[in-house]
C-alpha cells in the first residue's frame, strides 16, 4: 500500500494563516472597541471580518491537524487497484477522471483545494488536501501508480491535462527522485 502523506511545512503554514488570522482579528476589534483611534471603525470591520474568516477556515482545516491529515490517500496497486481516503475508497479502473483543484461541490471547495475523482457510474468523490499536499506529490502518485491501471478514457483525460512540455518537464522531476 502507498500512502501519499501531506509535508508537516504546509501544516504549519496553514496552522499559521487560518488560526493568525482569527488572532490578528480578535485583536482588532479589542482594539477597535477601545475607540482611541480615528480609525476605530475600520479596525471594527476588519476584526469581526478577521475573527469570521479566520474561525470558519481553521474549523474547515483542523482535521489536518489530527492523525487523518498526515496521510491524505493511499493506493492499493494492481489490476484490482483502489485509492482509498478514510472511508472512501475508490477503484482505479473506475476512474473517468481525476484532478485536484478548487470546485463548486461543497464551500469548502471555494478556500481548499480537493482531489475530485468522477468515476464511470457518474458519481463524484472528493478527498480533501487541506491545502497540505503538494501539487508535484499528487501528480507523482498519479503517474507512477494509479495511471498504469486506469482505462485508456481516463488515461486520456489526466494526459490532456497538460500540454507535452508541462508533462515531460514533471516526468522528468520524477525520474530524478526514483
């Protein structure tokens, strides 16, 4: 089984930007409630804004922050292959596509980027990547064991993706790291 783990340095940058920004808003508005400052108004708005978007967005990516956030998906290889997200799970050859991307199916869609994977019987599922897995990860998960064993359709739909020299450029990084 291959797990593809998150990298514990955008952990800490997301911990940073969503629970910073919830602090940097509650100190506004302490600041703000004082009324010591012409801009006191401004500093109202900007830290109820802050404390809102700062809770919501650290309440949506906390699960990062536990034991399911260190390993994002794992892969069984094979024939019989399956890519598997908590209780999701997925067979490759189902797989009409797969990309990872912001997407309109959830409000969490709008702040994180998700893996989304359509599979052949139209169904949708969504394995979030709280913004902690790399792009390049992703793509070398992809490429080295989960496209051998999809169908030709969805082996299409991921090359077309890119253009040539984009694939051949991150191809290449991966041969490096083998």
């Amino acid at each position: 089984m291959i797990e593809v783990k998150s990298r514990i340095f955008f952990r800490i940058w997301a911990f940073a930007g969503t629970a910073g920004i919830g602090l940097v808003g509650i100190w506004l508005f302490f600041e703000a409630v004082k009324f010591e400052s012409n801009y006191s108004l401004l500093y109202l708005g900007a830290g109820l804004l802050g404390m809102v978007y700062g809770l919501i967005t650290f309440l949506m990516i906390f699960p990062a922050f536990t034991k399911k956030g260190s390993v994002i998906f794992s892969i069984v290889e094979g024939e019989d292959g399956r890519l598997f997200s908590g209780k999701k799970s997925v067979y490759i050859k189902a797989i009409k596509s797969i990309k990872m991307g912001r997407h309109r199916y959830s409000p969490k869609g709008i702040f994180f980027v998700d893996v989304v994977i359509q599979t052949h019987a139209n169904g949708l599922v969504r394995i979030p990547t709280y913004n902690i897995l790399p792009e390049p990860e992703f793509y070398k998960a992809v490429e080295l064991h989960i496209l051998p064993y999809m169908t030709e359709e969805a082996r299409a739909d991921w090359i077309g993706q890119f253009t040539e020299a984009q694939r051949k450029a991150y191809l290449g990084e991966f041969h490096k790291d083998i």
